[in-house]
C-alpha cells in the first residue's frame, strides 16, 4: 500500500467503452457503452452514433436543454436507475469558465461523464508538538460513502455560486466555520481526476483550500451529513491515508497534495514525480 496507489485508483478507467456526449458541436461529456440502451429510448432527445452521443439539435439554448432532459432524468431516478437525487444543479460546460450549455442534476452527471467541481479544504492548526489535521467523519445515513473519513469541509460546486461563497456554504454547513473566519482559506491549488465509476466517468477538479484555525477553535457539525471531528496529528494522517483506503476516495489526493506542499512527503521517494503529476494528470480532462 502507497500513496500512488490511491493516485492510480482515482485515475482507473478505459476511456473506449465511452462514447463522446456532444452538444451543440462541444464534447461535454462521455457516456458509457451500457447507458446507450437507456439512452436509445428517447430519440427525440438522443441522436445515437456509432462514436458519439448527440444532444437533439433541436434544442437550441441551455435553457430548452435543461428543461427538456431533467424529466428523463426525474423518471430514470423513479426507476432506481440514478439514486441520490439532490434537487442540485451543475452546469455542463466542455471546459471551467466556458459558458455553461445546458445544467444537470448532480446525481445524474456521472451517467454523462460531465467534468464536475468541488471545494475542499483542509483545516489544520499549529501546536507545541507539530501540525495537526481536522478529520470529519461522514454521517452513517449519507448516501455516498458512509461513515468514511473526510476532508475538514468538502462539496460539489452548483450552478450560480462562486468558489469562495460555496466555500463559505459549505464551511458554516458542515463545521459551524464563520463566514470570517471561512474568508481566510487560502486557494491552494486544483487536484484532477478521471474514475471509472459504477455509474460513469468522473473526470472531475477539485479545488483545494488551506485554512489555518485557532489552536482553541473546535468544528461542529451544522448539519446531518457530517457526524463528528477530530483533531490529528498530521504524520496520524498521512499513515492512514497511505496504509489504508479509510477517507473517501477523492479526499485521498486533496491530503496527499497537502502533503507534499507542506514538505511531509520526502521528494527523495522513487514515487515523488509521479505523485506529483498524477494529482493533475486529466487537467485537461480525458482523451479518446
């Protein structure tokens, strides 16, 4: 067991069993082989080719697009097909920054191997004995990844919210962190993705936040989907995260990458390069 190893589990996929899902000319996404059937169903919606999947044409804006593809969606979640509905909105964009063609329910964005962003920052304090890390423990009753170790705070990036104000969301929500205190998270970084998963591609970016708290400031959970804190030794956390596969997948690398910043990870190691460029290895997302 290695860091790598979390570094190449997060980046497992064959990319031809996927086919482009195009819309208005633009690759926004990639659709696994077995979605197709689902798919074919609806041939007002989808155009089935043999390389690619094609958004109807006929829909013209973003608009028209979301309207008319979320109540598929509403019935393949009726069906058990698409589980964790969350009545939250990503934009589906080809690239961050481009202007979104259409939004998607974030349940739903796996199944079209739309790239999808997240926050997630490290709390750490400094103490007379070294560094010291806030691992969260997911609530039990979460739908993805129960009571798994976790980031400090972490969440998906929605339409119509900037980085910091989700920051600061996810921040109050999930650690009764203050919105003064949430504005001194330092932008660190982007960390980079593409899993081969049950349900799809996920070719995703997380960006990565430091935050340096008061040696006397204890989080709390706001809400239900984080169960409790605890306050670690970092060299606790970087032998659990290399020994084991405890904290949620992503969070592995968004840790490592606080490793390696922060000069715990000595460059020294056969792995280092690799280490260090398999966190950004799909920054420019998947390849055909």
């Amino acid at each position: 067991m290695a860091f790598l190893d979390h570094i190449r589990a997060c980046n497992a996929h064959d990319i031809s069993r996927f086919r482009p899902f195009r819309i208005a000319g633009q690759t926004a996404g990639w659709i696994h082989d077995e979605f197709i059937a689902t798919l074919a169903r609806r041939p007002d919606l989808f155009a089935i080719q043999p390389h690619a999947v094609t958004l109807s044409r006929e829909l013209k804006t973003p608009e028209e697009r979301s309207k008319a593809v979320d109540p598929f969606l509403r019935e393949l979640a009726k069906e058990g097909m698409i589980g964790g509905w969350r009545d939250e909105r990503y934009p589906v964009a080809p690239r961050w920054g481009d202007e979104p063609l259409m939004s998607m329910e974030r349940a739903a964005i796996p199944f079209f191997g739309v790239r999808a962003y997240g926050v997630h920052l490290t709390g750490f304090t400094r103490r007379r004995d070294g560094l010291h890390v806030w691992v969260a423990t997911r609530s039990k009753t979460k739908p993805t990844y129960p009571g798994m170790l976790d980031n400090t705070v972490a969440g998906g990036q929605p339409e119509g919210i900037s980085l910091m104000d989700n920051v600061i969301k996810e921040c109050k929500e999930e650690a009764s962190i203050s919105e003064a205190m949430a504005r001194q998270a330092k932008p660190i970084g982007i960390v980079t993705y593409c899993l081969e998963h049950k349900n799809g591609l996920k070719p995703d970016v997380l960006f990565n936040y430091d935050l340096e708290l008061p040696a006397d400031f204890v989080p709390r959970p706001h809400d239900d989907e984080i169960e409790h804190f605890e306050l670690w030794p970092v060299q606790r956390v970087l032998e659990r995260v290399r020994d084991t596969f405890d904290f949620k997948f992503n969070c592995n690398l968004v840790l490592i990458d606080f490793f390696i910043r922060h000069g715990l990870i000595d460059p020294g190691e056969p792995d280092y390069i690799e280490m260090a460029a398999g966190l950004h290895a799909f920054a420019e997302g998947p390849r055909p």
